[in-house]
C-alpha cells in the first residue's frame, strides 16, 4: 500500500511554466467612443465636397464659360460701338498724347477726321435714298414683268398656245410663294434656335479672346504662356514702342520692315534676333523701353534681354519662353560627378547656365574678383561654388575672412590656412591683419628670383562692406575701415590689386547693396572679374560692373530681388561672352551645406592635412590695462565677469586663463580696482581712463 506524502512547507522556487497556475487577467472592455455629432459630420462632408479638385474644376469651368459668353458680349458691342463712332480713334489719340507722341497723336485726329467726314455723307445720303429705293424698286419690278411676258411671248409663238404668255409670270408667283411657305415653317424654329446660334457666336468671341478671370481660365492658359515670337510680332512690337521715327520708318518700308530683322534662332530657353536699327534711331532709346518692348511681344520684363552687339546701329533681343527662367535648373556638376577635379591655371570653374541654356563656366586663373548685390540674393553661394571647385586643385592655398559669421563658410575649417568668421569690430581687425599677411607674402614672393613659379593663394572676404565700414582704429589712429590713404583694410586690398596678380596673389570680396562709402571706386575697379545679383538702382549697376557693361546692356538692377535669386551678370574675360557684348547673365547652380561639406571632404583628401587658424597671432606683447580700456569701449562701468568674457574673446592666448585675481591685481596696481555696484563687481570705464592717462604721463617724463 502505497503512501502520498504530503508537504507541509511551502516551496520557494519559481513553478515551471509546465507546473505554473494560469492566470486569468480580467481586462474591462473600453468605454464607447462618444458619437460625433450630426452637425459635425454634415459640416465635414460640406466642406470635403466644397474643397475637393473636381467640384473646384467645376466651378472653374461654369465661371469660365459663363464669363465667355457675357464678356463675349461685351466685345462685341465694343466692336460695334467703334465701328459706328469715333471712339477707337479717341482712345488711339489719348494713348499717344499719354506716350508724348505728339505725331502719331496728330496722325490718329486726321484718320478721325476723316472718318467723320465720311459719316456726315453717310447720313446725307439717306434723306434721298427713301425715294431713290422706291424709283428703283418700281423700275426693277416693271423690268422683271417686262421679261417674263416677253418670255411668254416667246413660248406662246413657239408651241402655238395664247396661254404660255402668263406661264412665266405664273411660274414666278408660284416660286414667290414656295418661298413664303418655307420662311412660314423655318421662321418658328428660327425664332426658338435664334438666341442659342446667338450666346454661342459669344462665347466663342469670349473664349478666342480669353475674356475670364485667370483664376477661371485652362491651366495651360492660366501659366501665362505667351505668342510665338514671329517676325511680324517683333516688327509690330517695335513700331508700337513709342519712338516716332522707327514707327514713321517701319511704315515707309515697302516690306513692312521685315528687312530690319535677321535670322530668328532658338537660343537655349527662348529666341535671339538681331534688329539692325533704321537710320535716326539710336540703340539707347529702344533699350530704355525695355518694359514696354517686352509687354508688346507679351513677355515679362524680365524676359526680354536687350544686348548691343559688335555691328552698328544693332541691338539684339533675347526673348525667354514664357514661364522657363521660373524654372530651376539642374545641379552642379560638383555634385553630380564625385571624380571631378580643378585646375587653376587650364580649367574654368562650372558656374552654371546662360540664356541660352549653354553651360557657363568661369576662368579664375589670375583674376581678382568681386561679386555683390542686394542681402539674401545667393551671393555667398554664388561666391562659395567658385572656392569649392577650386579647392579640388589642391595645389591652392585659401585665406578666409567670413565676416557675416553664420557658418557659411565653416565646411573650409581643416582646409584654408587661416578661416576668421564674425561680425564684430575685432574680426574685421583679424580678418585685415590677415590681408596685411598676404601683402607680406606677396612681397616676399615678388622678391624672388625671376622665373619662381608659386602656389595660387586666394584671400576671400565675404561681406567685405563689414570691413570698408568699420569704425576701428589702431593704437597709432590708423583706421581698419573706410577708403582713405591710411585705412588699413584698404590700402591692404588696394596692394593686392596693384601687384598680386603677377605672383598668384588673388583678392576674392562679396559684398552686399554696394555704395562707394562701402565698396570705394579702386577697390571695384581693380577685381578683374565682377559680378552682380539683383541691385536697387542703375548707378548700383554701375558700381557693380562698370559704365561699359551698363552702357552695354547689362541690367541687374532689372532682376527681381527674391525671384532671380542666383542669377548674376558678369563681366569678365573669363567667361564666354558673345561677340560684341560686354556682359553675359547667368544662372548659377545652388550647393546647398551639406553637398558642399562633401565637396570638401574630397578637397581635403587631396591634402596631407591643413591646421586651420582662427585668429591671427600679434605675438606674446600685449597691454592688459590698455586691452581692458578697449573691452569696456563707452560703457560707464561693466561687470567684472563680462571683463573677463571680452577679454578671453579678444586674445585667447593672453586673458583665455585669467580669473577674477588676474583682472584685480592689474586694475590695483594702476589704482583702478574693481568696486562693487547694484550688488555685483564693476569696472570702471574713469578709473582705467585715468590710470591709462597717468601712466602715459609718467612715461613722458621718464623719457625726458
């Protein structure tokens, strides 16, 4: 007999999962969601019904052709009304008087004239006709008689019966009456169909002409896409531009002033035609009405270029497609093509398009630069790509001053040899100390033996107006701004232009909304290469790219700021520019920040490897009263700490370690010590002023 042991004890290991009790977890259900209310759900339906795209295609095209019909209407009673008036001859002489052409004003009075002329013997003419009608309605209808009884007469002789003398007549009657009972039956219809066959001929008048809010129109209508351009719409375009003595010549040409214009070629994203000018016309007054030539070949004005090439009395026109300069164009080949590489001397930088769709590419081989225009128009970029591409040349050594200090430069940190970025007075110090260093090294290269070949050595500064702006001044009162003989930044930039090109000493500067207080005249006029976004005013222009280029055709001035973002006109021997013409307008491509770090992480593996400066070393003398007199500037009194701050900011080197002792055992050896103010230690802008004077006292007599 077998005996089951009972265990009193409970057990302490863990059940198995075998031997382990289920566990039943009760999870209460979750409450219903609260309904949502009719209302609510009606008003979404509504409003997905009202906003979707076919009930918006729907109304779109009632309101167009509804507008066609009414509008149709509204153009044909226009017709109508200067068809019986003189009101088109009116509206023709006002526009001219409005234009100043006092001709054509003149010329429109006698056509008026003229036609009323006519309408005065219109309506004389209808006192006589009443009777004139009736005498010629009673000798027609006794002619007619006349020859039917004479052709009864005819048929009577011939078959021998008196009774075909009437035939004739009577066959006549029966026709005439045939007639009456058909205009009886169609005449009903007619007058039902009448007014449909009417509100049709309208809309169709309507639709011809457009005549619909361009919210209402096509999409194909609604993109603004503009007439083919054709000979005779250049020609009428031209005629009707407001300067007299083309529109006399074009009407006395026997051709129709087709003779005017040459070949009309595709040019990348539109046509280029050349129009050779009839003798008293001169090519300024047809540039000056850019706007308006543009409105007559229905174009923006931004899509009409107005060039003057090489042959006389000539200009050349450039008339975009409508809509295609909107359009973005492709990316960089710097992005694209990973195994590109640069060449200063040989290779041209890819920049990006022209008009003609035609790749624009830049020569940097010994060539100062400039490139401006107004703030946030892709200048830095612009200026950016042209580094990027010659940083793949690794033979090339970068000084760059970034004075904006936002990090559009940072990507060249471990590849130029000094990289300073920021906005404030002692950068501009920095970033002129640096130039004066490539001053010095462009004297010791032009020392060299003749035949020395060197390195290509780029200093960028990048809104450069920072620096011709800055109000700074050196311990022996030398300015670092502005254009005078002792202002360092310039004279600096002044010597580069003069002789740096000959050792591969180039000066790259962007700068933004130039002024000559902020780009001065020398230092424009000495970069080789010059550059312009979209500018204000046509003396900006000027500044920019110089009174040839302008006087050219070159317009950045007539770009829109926002919308051609990126788009530059240049002006430069580097760049292919076509025969006769000073400038040429490019699109250039975007690299955004993330395709030009890669870009220079390829530059950089070029290298063997670049320490980048931030800050130029003025050696271990420094003078820590005079450098606290310089921190404090205007302000009566500063917390210690910011003291600190702007110390350790000014020269790392000297002040990044000193500490609150540091500063006091200086302030109390010249008697200048902190105090407390308001609860914290201050320094006091008087009391250093005036250890600063009694030391330079002291000095003075000393040397005595």
């Amino acid at each position: 007999m077998s005996e089951n042991v009972v265990h009193l004890h409970k057990p302490t290991d863990p059940p198995t999962a075998d031997t382990a009790p289920t566990v039943l977890t009760v999870v209460p259900d979750a409450p219903p969601a609260r309904p949502v209310p009719l209302w609510v759900r009606s008003g979404r339906a509504v409003k997905t019904v009202a906003t979707h795209e076919t009930t918006r295609a729907t109304v779109r095209a009632a309101a167009r052709h509804g507008l066609y019909t009414f509008n149709g209407g509204r153009i044909v009673a226009r017709r109508a009304w200067d068809g019986r008036t003189g009101s088109r001859y009116e509206r023709m002489i006002r526009a001219a008087e409005a234009a100043g052409n006092l001709e054509a004003a003149e010329e429109w009075e006698e056509r008026l004239q003229r036609f009323r002329a006519a309408r005065h013997h219109r309506r004389m003419d209808l006192l006589h006709s009443p009777v004139d009608a009736a005498k010629g309605v009673a000798v027609g209808a006794g002619m007619s008689i006349g020859v039917l009884v004479a052709l009864g007469v005819v048929m009577a002789i011939n078959t021998g019966h008196v009774g075909d003398v009437i035939t004739p007549l009577s066959a006549t009657v029966d026709f005439i009456a045939l007639l009456i009972r058909i205009v009886q039956v169609v005449w009903g219809p007619a007058l039902s169909i009448g007014p449909f066959l009417a509100l049709l001929a309208l809309w169709s008048v309507g639709r011809k002409q457009h005549a619909a809010p361009n919210w209402a129109l096509p999409a194909n209508v609604r993109s603004g896409e503009g007439e083919p351009i054709t000979p005779s719409i250049v020609v009428k375009a031209l005629r009707d531009l407001g300067v007299p003595a083309l529109a006399r010549a074009i009407k006395e040409m026997g051709d129709a002033g087709a003779s005017m214009l040459g070949p009309i070629t595709i040019a990348g994203c539109g046509v280029e035609v050349d129009v050779t000018l009839p003798s008293g016309v001169s090519t300024n007054e047809v540039q000056g009405k850019r706007r308006k030539l543009a409105e007559n070949l229905t174009r923006h004005e931004h899509e009409v270029f107005i060039t003057i090439p090489q042959a006389a009395r000539t200009v050349r026109l450039w008339v975009a497609d409508s809509g295609a300069l909107d359009e973005p164009i492709g990316p960089s080949p710097l992005v694209t093509d990973d195994t590109m590489t640069a060449d200063y001397k040989s290779g041209k930088a890819p920049w990006g398009q022209d008009l003609r769709g035609d790749a624009a590419a830049l020569s940097l081989y010994q060539r100062h630069l400039l490139i401006t225009g107004l703030s946030n128009q892709g200048k830095t970029v612009a200026l950016r790509s042209l580094a990027l591409w010659l940083a793949l040349d690794k033979s090339v050594q970068f000084l760059m001053g970034d004075l904006k200090g936002v990090g559009d430069w940072a990507m060249f940190d471990g590849l130029a040899d000094t990289l300073i970025q920021g906005p404030t007075d002692e950068h501009v110090i920095q970033v002129t100390e640096m130039v004066e260093g490539a001053v010095d090294e462009m004297n010791r290269r032009i020392q060299a033996p003749p035949g020395t070949v060197f390195p290509p050595l780029i200093v960028l500064v990048d809104e450069a107006q920072v620096a011709f702006m800055c109000p700074a001044k050196d311990a022996d009162k030398r300015p670092y701004g502005g254009s005078k003989a002792n202002s360092r930044y310039f004279m600096a930039v002044r010597k580069i232009h003069n002789q740096g090109r000959a050792v591969n000493v180039l000066m790259w500067q962007g700068t933004q909304d130039p002024t000559n207080e902020n780009l001065p005249k020398l230092v424009r006029e000495g970069a080789h290469t010059r550059a312009s976004l979209a500018l204000g005013t046509e003396s900006q222009a000027r500044m920019a790219l110089g009174d040839k280029a302008v006087d050219g055709g070159a317009a950045p001035n007539l770009l829109r700021p926002g919308l051609d973002r990126g788009t530059l006109v240049v002006a430069s021997d580097g760049i292919s520019i076509p025969a006769g013409q000073s400038s040429i307008t490019v699109r250039t491509h975007y690299i955004d920040d993330d395709a030009a770090e890669a870009i220079t992480d390829r530059a950089k593996a070029l290298r063997d490897g670049v320490t980048t400066l931030h800050a130029i070393d003025r050696g271990a003398e420094h003078d820590p009263l005079a450098d606290i007199a310089a921190v404090i500037g205007d302000a009566p009194r500063v917390r210690t700490k910011d003291v600190l701050a702007r110390l350790a900011a000014r020269n790392a080197d000297a002040y990044g370690g000193w500490s609150f002792l540091d500063l006091k055992r200086v302030l109390d050896d010249a008697d200048a010590g902190p105090y407390k103010s308001d609860g914290v230690m201050v320094v006091s802008r008087d009391r250093v002023a005036r250890a600063l004077a009694n030391r330079d006292g002291e000095g003075s007599a000393s040397a005595e």
